[in-house]
C-alpha cells in the first residue's frame, strides 16, 4: 500500500519536548506553519513525550480535513502516568514514562490511545518501533520473535480492518530491516540516521532491497539527530547522543566543504536522500516556526551537479549513492 506524500515530512518528536520543553503555543504554531508550507505528512509516536507530541499534532490538524494530510504513529512502547517518573529518556516530561509492549494486546491497545490523542479514527502508516539488536541487545532474537509472531500480525490485522492505510517499521538500525524484509510483507520502512551526507553504507543495503520488494523508505534524522541541523557549524549530538570526537571532526570537515562552495550544509541533507528511487520522504524533527521555515527553504534551495560531485571526491558520498 502506498499513498502520495509531501517529499518534505514533519517529524514531531521535538514537540513532544525532546531534549528541552517547547511552549504548547511555540509547537502549535509549528504545527501550523508546515502547514501553510505546503507539508502534509507528520511523523509522530506514542514515545516522544510520552503521548505529549500525538496530543499536540491531535490539536493542531483537529480543524483541517483527515483526508488532506498523511499521518504515521508507531507501536512497540505504552506510555504510562507515575509521579516522579520521566526524563531519562532525552524528553523533558514529567511524571511519565514508557515500556516496551510488543504483544498483540499491547499493539492494539497502543493504537487506540494513539486515535484518542490523535483525535483521528484511522492511522495512514503504523510503524512497530525501534526493533532491533541495538534497541534490545540479547533480547534482540526473542524480540524479533515476537514482532514476526504477535506484532507485525496485529498490525496487519488493524490494516486489513480499515484502523490503518499501511504497516512497516521505524528503526535506527539497517540490520533489522534486513532480517524482516524477507520474513513478513511490509509498506514502509522508516530509517533514521542511517542514510545521510554522514553515512550511507548501511542505509543503502536496505534502500536497495526495499526498492526490490516495491518497499518504500522514509528516511528520518537527515540532520544525524542536530549534528548537520546549523547553518554555520556542526551539532553537539548524534545518534540522540553527545557526539564523539572523531564525528565531530568528520562533520567540521563536511562544512568546509560547504562551505567553500556556498551551499549550506542542512539543504544538502534534506536533498541529498531524496535522490535515491525507494525514498519516499524525507523526515526532519521541528519545534519552532523557523525551523519549518528553514526546513522549507533548504528542500528548495539550489545545489549544482558539481556540488555533489565535490562532495563524492571528498569522499562523503559512496560512489553507488544516487544524487540530486
């Protein structure tokens, strides 16, 4: 199942207070202004706030028609309420937190919380969240048991009764996307940080099977989440962690480049994974109505050939990595 898409999507995990609290009034108002942009794909997840980012984007496309705009949530976690719980999890909201749930159960009863804070009564894409050996170390392989087994058939249940448009994952890691591709029929695979002017071999392995299996890929965190987001120097994180060192030395190096060609860096990333024919929109995270608008102008934004030929001597872009 696949649906046109705005080649730019909202990803809305900032809104839900990641790394910082966001005014209702500031992420409403960005909401909004991605709107007006011409956005009409939104990100979001029960996990990013805790139910607070599915709460805002409920609110702020409650008076615009469900039939204009996509939207995807994820499964795999349930959010709960506790005093004195949260914050460990990089989202500055209090007295919540989540846990993992892969269960068919757990799935179903995450989607219709999901629907309520979303004010919707369907999900265009259902996404089972960050699966994987990464997420869950030794109990990757009970894990993906699971998925294969409870999981990814709840959801293609809740697809074939209407609840959802289309079924995939959203992960951080290629792996994963390797061993579930071929083991259970999936729309869309949701890939963050793994295919960016930073890295690609281990995105393009799964861009290419996807495209093989008519599987289409979103590609998130196009900034390596904040490292490639500002204009004039490198972020302080990458992977949703303090960055190391040495990607911080790689990542001054790329804005050089940059900048000795006049092209800046955030434009490069967002069109960048556009090129590659199994990508079907690109996913930024944005929390403020200048970051829409920078966002929006980035995608526009001007970059000759040689530009991208640069970059692949510089030995950024693999040779096998399609560009604008």
């Amino acid at each position: 199942m696949t649906m046109r898409l705005t080649r730019l999507g909202f990803g809305a995990a900032p809104i839900g207070n990641l790394y910082t609290e966001v005014d209702e009034r500031q992420a409403l108002a960005a909401v909004q202004a991605a709107w007006d942009s011409g956005i009409r794909y939104f990100d979001t997840a029960p996990y990013y706030g805790y139910g607070l980012s599915e709460d805002r984007l409920g609110r702020a496309l409650g008076g615009v028609s469900r039939s204009s705009f996509v939207l995807s949530t994820k499964v795999g976690r349930r959010v709960y309420s506790a005093s004195g719980a949260g914050g460990s999890d990089g989202f500055a909201v209090k007295d919540h937190y989540a846990e993992f749930d892969y269960s068919r159960g757990g799935i179903r009863l995450s989607v219709e919380e999901s629907l309520r804070r979303l004010k919707t009564d369907y999900i265009d894409i259902l996404l089972l969240h960050d699966v994987g050996a990464m997420t869950h170390g030794e109990r990757h392989a009970q894990v993906l048991r699971q998925a294969l087994e409870e999981s990814l058939p709840a959801m293609a249940d809740l697809k074939a009764s209407g609840v959802c448009r289309a079924i995939g994952i959203g992960v951080n890691e290629q792996a994963v996307c390797l061993e579930l591709l071929p083991r259970f029929p999936l729309d869309y695979i949701m890939l963050a940080g793994r295919y960016t002017l930073m890295e690609q071999a281990a995105g393009l392995p799964v861009l290419s099977e996807a495209g093989r299996r008519s599987v289409r890929v979103l590609v998130a965190g196009p900034y390596n989440s904040g490292l490639l987001s500002g204009a004039l120097r490198p972020g302080d994180t990458y992977n949703y962690q303090p960055v190391a060192p040495e990607i911080q030395r790689r990542a001054a190096q790329l804005y050089d480049v940059c900048a000795h060609t006049g092209i800046e860096v955030g434009a490069a990333a967002l069109q960048f994974p556009l090129a590659h024919p199994a990508v079907a929109s690109v996913v930024a995270g944005m929390r403020s109505v200048n970051e829409v608008a920078s966002a929006a102008a980035r995608l526009k934004a001007t970059i000759p050939v040689s530009f991208w030929q640069q970059l692949r001597q510089s030995g950024f872009l693999l040779a096998e990595a399609p560009t604008p």
